[in-house]
C-alpha cells in the first residue's frame, strides 16, 4: 500500500524522523546522536578500499611533512585505525577465522601500489601501539599466499633497497630499531632477501650491533644475525666457504668479548653453524686451526656454567676430529692430565644423555693421545704453551 503526502506532511515526518519526542526533551542529548549515528552507520570498506584507503594516508603523511600538527595527528589517528582493520582481516578477529579470498586481496593490493613500501617508511612516525599493528601485517603479508605464489618474495626482490632501509634501522632510536629488526627478520624468510645481506657490507656491521651498548637492541640484532646465518642452509654455506677468513676473524673476536652475553650468544650461534651438515666443509677448516682450538680452551674456563657448557658442544668437534694437524695434537696432550681432570668432573643443568656420551667420547679420545709432549700442571696455562 502506498501513502501520498503533500509537501507539508513530508516535511513534518522527516522533522518527526530527525527530532523523535523521546529524545528531543532529553537532556542526553549525546544518546540522541548515538542512536541516530548507529541508524545511518558507514559500510564496512572492502579489502582493496582499506587499502587503498591506507595508501593515501600514508602518502599524504609522506610528502606533506610541513602540514599543520593538528591535521598530520587527525591522519595519523585515522590510518592506525585503518591499519588495525588491516590487520583484523589478516588475523581474524578471535572470534572467526581470517577469510581467504579478503587475505588474498588484500595482499595483491598491498603490493599492487606500493603501500608495502609506504608502510615500512612510515614505521618511525607511528605511535607504539599502531606501529606494533603495522609490524603484525608486514609479517602477515610475508607468509600470504596468492595463487600458492609468495608475492611478498617477488616484491622485495624487486624493492631490495627497502631491506638496506630496514638493516640501516640498527642505528636509530632504540624502538625504532627495535621494530626495523622485528620486520627484517620477516623478510628475511625469503633466501634472496638474506643472500642480499649476506654477500652486503651489513654482515659487517652486524659486529658492531651486537655489541651496542642498549642490551634490548643488541639482543635484537643478535636474533637477526642468527637468522641470517641459520635460515637458508645453502646460501648459508656458500657465504661462509666464500667469506671464511674475515668471517671468523671477526667473529673470535665475539668470543673474546669482555662482555658476558656478546660471548654467550656467540658461542651458541658458533655450534649452531658448525654443527649444521651443510657447513660440514667450513667445521672441518674451523677445527683444524690452532688459534681457533685455544680460544675454546679458554672459554671453557669461564665462569658461566652456560657458557662453558656451549663451549663444550664445539670443542669436542676439535678433540673428534679425525685429520688434527700436529699444533693441535701438541696443545691437546700438552694439556690431557688438566682436560681430563676438568671434563671428569665436568657437568651442567642441561646435561642429558647425548651431552654424557659425547664428555665419555672426548674423554676416550683426549686418552689415546700420544705421550710426546711433557704435560702441563694447569689447564690455565695452555694459551701459554701454543
């Protein structure tokens, strides 16, 4: 059935409409607005709308640097709810699963334009909380898949120059590079991501992060340079075979550090890479050095149970080693009473019944040394006798 209403009539209903009388004497009117803001609530954008939404954002805060504080706040404010919408369809929202078909549009989009790039630049001028949501996506959109194809692989093959970005990020404010780390090591997952690293001058740097005097982004960078030398088995091995000689000087240099944690982290990372088969060619050449076999001789002395027990998983590579050159056999018997003595008595919270038959096998190897040499007293001494 229709009603005809003359103008009049139509004016008054839509002034009943706007102005309901349960509501226009109230003193709440702020209820008023509420109910009439959920009568006429905006449609949910669509993934691509989000998107593309986000991008604009983030180009208006990128090139209009010199805008007044309130706008650039009233965008900031409206991307980090765009973004957390983002990140919702990404991850879901606790309730349901992530849908599919939205993830992968979104994920083509993101790439689409550029808005990736956009979103790793404008890192630094996002609050903790939106930057922490922005962190979520960017390793979301690493794993996505899109037609069973990584596009983010693809992407950053072709935009490497945002990895310099984000390796670079070490030397800025310590959340700031704590983010760029958190996203590198994204990244990272893809092999032509890290081999870029790797044959880079930043695998350089990386002796002076680890070391800085902030533990929080030392340790960050610490993470980062194990995934660098962990992840990818055999870009790993070619870039350790290729880069030997200054690689591991530097890197004795970790193990010599004065400070506590650079020598802990470095000793585990060190049995981690020579204990990898794909490095069996680099362990051998690692083991058969004189200088390399003394400085985990003295690690084995230090006082940190952990650090001697790490030591240990490498220094038993030295001691099985079936091809030891004549220095090392030297320094092994020159020092059996004292090494026998310590790893009889030698034990650790993490010992199991691997780490009990790998003490009984050096034990049993370090026996059947030769006599040639006259033993030392202390197994202080055996920096001396080399």
């Amino acid at each position: 059935m229709r009603v005809k209403m003359d103008g009049n009539a139509c004016k008054s209903f839509l002034h009943y409409l706007n102005n309901p009388p349960w509501i226009c004497g109230s003193k709440n009117n702020h209820f008023a607005n509420y109910v009439m803001k959920g009568l006429f609530k905006h449609k949910a954008r669509s993934p691509v709308e989000l998107v593309r939404h986000a991008h604009q954002l983030l180009l208006f805060l990128d090139t209009n640097t010199s805008s007044r504080e309130h706008k650039r706040e009233e965008k900031l404010s409206e991307l980090s709810k765009t973004i957390l919408e983002i990140r919702t369809i990404l991850y879901g929202n606790g309730a349901s699963e992530p849908n599919p078909d939205a993830c992968s549009q979104l994920t083509q989009e993101f790439f689409k334009e550029d808005t990736f790039r956009l979103l790793i630049i404008s890192l630094p001028n996002l609050k903790l909380g939106p930057r922490q949501d922005a962190t979520h996506v960017i390793a979301n959109l690493q794993r996505q898949r899109v037609n069973s194809k990584l596009i983010a692989s693809h992407y950053m093959e072709n935009n490497i120059d945002l990895v310099d970005i984000l390796m670079q990020g070490y030397e800025k404010e310590s959340d700031v590079a704590l983010t760029y780390g958190a996203v590198a090591r994204e990244c990272i997952r893809h092999q032509s991501v890290a081999r870029h690293v790797l044959e880079s001058e930043h695998m350089k740097k990386f002796f002076e992060y680890v070391q800085l005097p902030n533990f929080e982004v030392a340790s960050d960078a610490g993470a980062t340079f194990k995934e660098l030398l962990t992840r990818h088995k055999s870009t790993v091995a070619e870039f350790l075979s290729k880069n030997y000689d200054w690689f591991f000087k530097e890197y004795n240099s970790l193990l010599q550090s004065t400070s506590y944690f650079t020598r802990r982290r470095a000793v585990k990372l060190l049995g981690d890479m020579l204990l990898d088969r794909s490095n069996s060619a680099v362990m051998v050449r690692y083991v058969s050095s004189l200088d390399n076999m003394v400085i985990l001789m003295n690690l084995l002395r230090d006082s940190n149970k952990t650090i001697q027990f790490e030591t240990f998983n490498v220094f038993k590579l030295f001691v099985a080693n079936q091809n030891k050159p004549p220095e090392v056999i030297t320094i092994l018997v020159t020092n059996k009473p004292k090494l026998l003595q310590f790893l009889s008595n030698f034990n650790s919270d993490k010992a199991d019944e691997q780490f009990q038959a790998d003490r009984r096998q050096v034990i049993s190897e370090i026996i059947t040394l030769g006599q040639e040499v006259r033993p030392c007293t202390s197994l202080d001494d055996c920096e001396v006798q080399c």
